[in-house]
C-alpha cells in the first residue's frame, strides 16, 4: 500500500480509516477495513473464521455501565474496525499529501455559559464534595463550532497540524467512519497490555507555557504546587485501584516524568503489574480514566449524571487498538480519548473539563476549560497557536525542542516527591504471598470505594486469602464465616439512615460485633463503628480529600493518606470510650482508630500510596482484630 492508498481511501465517503502517529515515530499508520458496531466490550470480534484479527475500536463513556456504573445514554456506538490493511507511511511524505488550507470556524462558542458553568462548579463543590461524595470530580462542557468545509477533509487538515505541530503526544490520530470522525493528540496511555505486562499512565496537572517557552525556573513554581502535587497523588491512587483489580502483583509505581509537549507541560507516574487477562477485560476494568472522572470513580459516574447537562459521547472514553501477538493472544495500546476534536455534518465539536477539588475556585474553572479548548483549537490550526508564529514550527515539530526533564534541578524537584510515598509501591511486589496470618480467610465489604482492591492487596501480602463481596451483594453467611472481615471505605454521610448502602454497612459491622468475631474496619465503616460505640460524627470544617497526615495510633505514630470529609470526635483528652481504646488528636478529638475486644478501626486509607506506614499499621490492627 502506498500513498495512493490514502488518497483513494479519503476521496471515498464510504470508506473507513485510521490514521496513527505514535509518540517517538517518524512514521504514520495507515489501517482501514470493515466497520462493525458492538453492544459490549466482550463483543469486540479478535477472531475471523478461527483466526486472530487486528481490530481498533473507539470506546464511548456509556460503556461505563458495564461495570454497573450510572451514563447518560446518548446511544454511541462502540465502533470497531476490523483491520484488513495496517502499512506505516513515511510522516513527512504524509505531510506532503495531506490538505494543509485553514478551515475557518463560525459561529463558534460553549454549549454551556461561563456564568451557568461557574453555578455548576459551585454546586459540585458544595453538594459533591462538600457532602463527602468524593475527592475530585471533572465536569465537561463542549466548545462548538459551524464549518463549510467537506467533515473528512477537515479531520485530515487537522491530522496534518498536529502531526506537524504538535510533540509529546502519545497517539495523534485521526478516525475516519460514516457518522463518526475524530482528530486529537492524547497525552495518555490509559491502559497498555503487551507481553502478560499491564501499564497505567496516570497524568494530572497542566503547565501552560509562556510566550516564548517553558523554562527551568517557570516550571519550576509549578512543580511545587502542593495543589498540582495532590491531584496527581490522588490519580495515581485511583488508577493504583485498577491495577490492583487486573494485576495479580497489584502495580508497582515508576515515575515521577515529565509528559513535556508543544504548549503543554504534565506530571505522570508509570504504573506496571503483570496480569493473565483478556486485554478486554483488563479494559473494562480499568474504565474510565480518573483524570477525566474523578474519584471514586462509581460515585464520580453518578456525579457526572447529575450535573452534566448532555451525554459525553466519546469525551473520556478510550481508542483501543488490539493487534495479534506471537502467543496467540492481543496485545492492548489504549490511549484516554481528550485533546479531541470531533466533526459530523459541518459541526465542530472540542469537549473540556475542569478537575474540581474543594479548594476550586470557579471562575479559575471556567477559564479552565477556555484554555483548554484554546489549546487544542490551537494545536490544529483553527486558531492562532497560542501567540506563537508559523515560524517556530521546526521548534515545536516532535523532538525539536530541549527536554526540561534533562534539568538536573527540575529531575531532583520531581524525584523528591517519591519521599512522601509508601515504599510498598515503590518496590517490586512478586506473587508470593506468604504473611503472618497464613491460612486464615478474609471477606472484604465494599461500599463503592475501590480502594479495597488494593486493600486486598495488602492483606494477601499479609498471608490472607482474600475475597472481596460488594455490600449489595454479599451475604449474611459470608459475612459470619470469614476468619476476619473488613468494613470498606465509600463515599457519603455516615449518618444518612435513608441510605440503603450506609444500612448495610451498619448491619455488616453490628453482626461482627455481636458475634465477637474479628472485624477490621476503615474509613467510612470506621465512622459507623464509631457511632455503633456513641461517638459522634461531624463533618470537617474542610474535607481531608488526598491528605498525607501524622498521627497516632496506639503508641506509634504513623504517616496516613486520608480521604474523609466527616469524623468521629471525642473530647480532647479521651483516650477510651466504653468498650474500645481511642487513638485521636489531642487538640480537636478527631479520633484516627479505634480498638477493642477481636475489633479496630482505622479513618485513614492504609492502602493509599500516601501511607508511608500503611503495610505496618495494617499489620498491627488485623492482629489485634484476629488475637
């Protein structure tokens, strides 16, 4: 196949092809073949007649309720293109064929107000995150824009600034079918799956570069943003959750990088665990990327529901590529659909979204998603990029610029942050697990936070052999046979008696204790167990949402990530309450364990990345709970 080739397949409006250049090629690829729709992720066909196929696939947010979380159904389809042809094409000879005219906007403009975005920022703050619904949510609006000019010869203009623009992107691609045609530069991997290695590449945090340039000094302010170094611990423990769901050694943290582009600078952390699933499933596990969701992710889904004014179409969702290997299986590259453009029927389409913490500030969020939108209107020519002249196009081609990264000072700065981190995933972790509590069973009860697969995890590094039950669906019998079990986190009030989720909670640690048998519980189970014991719960007067803490507990202090937004709290001074010991603040009586007869509790996340001393402490109360 040779240039030719694509010039035919673009002339053809009924034709179907992809356009594929990867991060650190001097090449693009060209796929093109039969187009079919699916209802699911198993559907996606890698065999034809007994044989292994190459199939890229575009994978909508609404696919999200596969694993049981609430979409807006805006009826997407999962698109697959069943690869016939896959030949890589020199990318300066492209260039040379490629449309290079502009392709005036009109009427352009967000679908939603900058004064209506802002009131949905604050509500989100205040309602959301302010109830304990989570961490972190991101809320998208749609920049849009009418054009004249012909939809495929739109995408391939684009294609072709970005592909002559834009640097440090991992796919630039353009895709290319009837009623469905995309063009973007995503920075991110969301998921890999090559040679039984799984990959997460979480990215958090946006530098904008200055007119004439990133330096060492500007980039240095940004990276010691606490604000920029939380959000992306946050996402790096989100996305640690997945891995721990996929991976049977449960990921191992690489990283702090650069993700360094034209326009843009990120922060990332390479997330690596071994895995012997189906590259789809490992797919559908790992839906959707934090950074675009936020966290938890079951509630960011519910979140987004209500607050989102339309469905996200593709926005948030992932291109997957799954291409035979020499075992027999697929391999998996699967970048995170954002810095996308989409165009149907002379309409252009560049959905944004802001990440909103408790400290957003709204009007800083709305020019968020404004800068957002610029920089990829920017980077595909369809406006002036970002002040730079044409003329700097050789400086801001792929591997035209110098590495910030290369910055000794910037390399420290990035390094240092790995001491706030737990060595548990720093270092590698194997598949033995063997422990102090060997041949004993643990049930795990989750309340809609996943962070109780990596608190799993761990307790299968401790020896246990590990089950983990959603409250819906676990049963009374398993919740009184299990050696030990542990109460889960979740979003939301603890003191919401209407809440079916929080009444099974309380049911599940009122049996535990009933009975005398060994119970763990942690974070929002702890609150209720607090109240089970007549503390009281309040909320923070400012949410601990990814907040690295000190604190005592039971003669030892410990370094604890915590995610909390309300508390149990004691007098100051308090050091037992009727039936447990208390380990809380001495000033504000916010209690952080608790422990008692086969029972302990813990408000902090041991299994968080920011748990210096989380495999220690968890340690010390599962004995004190199995003793």
């Amino acid at each position: 196949m040779t240039l030719s080739r694509l010039a035919e397949l673009s002339a053809d409006p009924a034709a179907s092809f992809v356009l594929i250049a990867r991060e650190g090629k001097d090449s693009v690829e060209l796929l093109s073949g039969e187009v079919v729709d699916v209802d699911r992720l198993a559907d996606i066909p890698l065999d034809r007649d007994g044989a292994p196929c190459e199939v890229f696939a575009m994978v909508p947010y609404r696919q999200v309720r596969e694993r049981g979380f609430v979409a807006q159904d805006d009826g997407a389809p999962l698109r697959c293109v069943i690869v016939e042809e896959h030949v890589r094409l020199a990318a300066d000879r492209v260039l040379a064929e490629l449309p290079s005219a502009a392709v005036p906007l009109r009427d352009s403009g967000f679908d939603i107000s900058d004064e209506e975005y802002a009131r949905i920022v604050e509500t989100v703050i205040a309602d959301e995150i302010g109830r304990g619904e989570g961490a972190n949510f991101v809320i998208r609006r749609d920049f849009t824009a009418a054009i004249d000019v012909d939809d495929r010869i739109a995408a391939l203009t684009w294609f072709r600034a970005l592909l002559a623009h834009e640097r440090g992107a991992y796919w630039t691609f353009a895709v290319v079918t009837p009623g469905l045609i995309a063009v973007g530069a995503s920075p991110e991997a969301h998921v890999v799956a090559r040679d039984g290695i799984v990959t997460m590449n979480p990215i958090s945090g946006t530098f904008r570069h200055p007119k004439g340039g990133a330096t060492a000094e500007t980039l240095t302010a940004f990276l010691s943003s606490t604000k920029e170094t939380e959000e992306l611990f946050m996402v790096v423990d989100e996305e640690l959750k997945m891995m721990s769901a996929v991976c049977s050694d449960g990921g191992r943290i690489t990283g702090p990088h650069l993700k360094e582009m034209s326009r843009l600078t990120h922060t990332e952390y390479m997330l690596r665990g071994r895995s012997r699933l189906d590259p789809r499933d490992i797919l559908r596990e790992t839906m959707f990327a934090p950074t675009v969701t936020g966290s938890p992710m079951q509630n960011a889904c519910a979140v987004i529901r209500r607050h989102e004014r339309k469905p996200r179409g593709y926005y948030s969702g992932v291109a997957a590529l799954f291409t035979p290997n020499a075992e027999g299986g697929h391999d998996l590259d699967a970048p995170i659909l954002i810095r996308t453009v989409y165009v149907n029927d002379g309409t252009l389409s560049v959905p944004v979204g802001a990440t909103l913490v408790r400290h957003s500030d709204p009007q800083g969020e709305v020019s968020e998603t404004h800068g957002k939108a610029a920089g990829v209107l920017g980077a595909i020519g369809a406006i002036e990029r970002d002040g730079v002249a044409e003329a700097r196009a050789d400086a801001d081609a792929p591997g035209g610029a110098r590495r910030l990264a290369d910055d000794p000072a910037i390399s420290a700065l990035l390094a240092s942050r790995n001491a706030r981190l737990a060595e548990f995933w720093l270092n590698p972790q194997g598949e033995d697990f063997t422990g102090p509590f060997d041949g004993r069973t643990a049930l795990v009860v989750d309340a809609e936070d996943r962070f109780t697969t990596m608190l799993a995890h761990q307790l299968r590094h401790l020896g246990l052999d590990v089950t983990i039950e959603s409250w819906n669906a676990v049963s009374d019998e398993a919740v009184d046979t299990a050696d030990l079990v542990v109460a889960g986190p979740g979003p939301g009030d603890p003191r919401d008696t209407g809440s079916p989720r929080v009444a099974r909670m309380r049911e599940v640690v009122a049996r535990r204790l009933d009975a005398a048998a060994p119970l763990l519980a942690v974070c929002l189970s702890h609150q209720i167990l607090a109240d089970r014991l007549g503390i009281d719960l309040t909320p923070l007067d400012a949410p601990h949402q990814g907040m690295q803490k000190t604190v005592p507990v039971f003669g030892e202090d410990a370094s604890i990530g915590f995610y909390n937004t309300f508390t149990a709290r004691v007098a100051p001074g308090t050091t037992a309450v009727a039936g447990a010991e208390v380990s809380a603040d001495a000033d504000s009586g916010d209690v952080f364990a608790l422990r008692g007869d086969r029972f302990a509790s813990v408000q902090g996340h041991l299994e968080s990345i920011l748990s210096r001393d989380g495999i220690r402490t968890l340690e010390r109360l599962a004995a004190h709970a199995l003793a």
